[in-house]
C-alpha cells in the first residue's frame, strides 16, 4: 500500500512526557490505550486512562478539564496530584468519542470548538472507534452505515464475535497488537483519500486514534517503540 508522509504527532511529544486521556468508551477505547500504555512500558500514573461518568461529546471534552488547573504559566496542573508518585501535570491532554451520535444531534460542532479552544487533541472515529480496530485488518475499512456495522465488520474481520466486553477485547488485543504498525499507517492512507476527495466533515469511515497510538509512541525510547 502506498505510504503516506507522516506530520509529528499532536503536540510533539517529548521522551518521558505525561498524557491525560478521558475516553468515551467504557471497554473499547479505555482497555486499548491501556494496552499500548502496558506495550510502551508506559507508567500509569504517566499516562492515565480516564472513562467519566458522562458520554456525551461535550461533556467528555468538560470531563477532562476538570481534571487539570492552569498555572500562570499555562501548564496544566493535575487536580488530583497529591504525593510524590502523582504525576503534576498533564503535557498532553486527550478526548476520545466517536462522531456517529453528537453529530446527529448536532453536539459535535461544539464539542469540537471547546477543545480547540482549551488546546485538547480529540482523537474522533467516525462512525465509531471499532473503525480503528478494523484497521488493523483491513486495509478500506468502509463504508459503514453505524455504530453496529463497524462492530459486525470488526467480527468479520477477526473471524470471532465481536462485542464490547472486556473478556472479548483481552482476546482481540493478541491479533490487533501486531498490527498496530499496519494500523497507524491505514489510518494516515484514509484521512489523505478524504482530503484528496473533499469528502465531507466527518468523513464516512475515518479515525484519528493512530494520532494518539503516535504520540505515545514518540515518547518513549525509541528501542521501546511498537511503530517503525
């Protein structure tokens, strides 16, 4: 498959830098970047995984906020640091939600402003984020018409039931961990189809979740990294 020139990540990561990630998904999204973070030898408390209470687009983008105050020099002191073994501030902060709902309900559009306002990266999957792991499989992952058709396609794809618990998703990790490399590439080639086609916003499949796999990816060693 062709190659697509590859952009830094979000923020450019730096070796040893700290991430907040609040994910709308209870299983999907949280045990995966759970799973790389253990990959990476990433510390937990370097790279916390946040699920909230909330599901909704805005309120997961609000969610995240909460978890940090800004210091007069715009750094974003975790709210929640108390001992040594805390992490004190959060260098990138991420927001995971798929686009099928909020856009339906025309939540997305300001959703998507708040975090560009307060610098949060948005790692968007549209429909959902299973289109992400389909790409660990697939090269064209869609069209999908929703949600349900990315988690049968996903199935399909692995030759298993698919579905969102996580006895299932600790099974599927051993066939999309070394695809990940393959993934983040896929993920890259279908945004560049998009821009080349003008397709319309968001676009019918896509995701954004390789962005994050990168990030992380960049701030490790680089005899640690799973990208090559």
């Amino acid at each position: 498959a062709r190659r697509v020139p590859q952009s830094p990540p979000p923020g450019e990561p730096a070796l040893g830098d700290s991430f907040l990630i609040v994910t709308e998904g209870e299983v999907t999204e949280k045990m995966y970047f759970e799973s790389v973070r253990a990959a990476l030898q990433l510390n937990p408390v370097t790279v916390r995984v946040v699920h909230p209470k909330c599901t909704d687009a805005e309120g997961l983008v609000r969610s995240a906020m909460a978890m940090y105050e800004r210091d007069k020099y715009g750094n974003r002191l975790a709210r929640e640091a108390i001992g040594n073994r805390d992490v004190k501030a959060f260098d990138h902060v991420w927001v995971l939600f798929d686009t099928d709902v909020p856009d339906r309900q025309g939540q997305l559009g300001p959703a998507l402003e708040l975090a560009r306002n307060e610098e949060i990266h948005v790692g968007h999957s549209t429909p959902s984020a299973e289109v992400w792991l389909l790409l660990h499989f697939r090269d064209r992952p869609g069209p999908l018409l929703n949600s349900n058709a990315a988690e049968h396609a996903v199935g399909d794809a692995w030759g298993q039931h698919y579905d969102k618990i996580a006895e299932t998703f600790s099974m599927l990790w051993t066939a999309l961990r070394p695809n990940i490399p393959a993934a983040v590439m896929r993920g890259a080639q279908v945004r560049e189809y998009h821009k080349q086609a003008a397709t319309q916003f968001p676009a019918n499949p896509s995701t954004k979740l390789d962005l994050l796999v990168r990030a992380l990816d960049a701030s490790v060693q680089p005899q640690m990294r799973i990208i090559s």
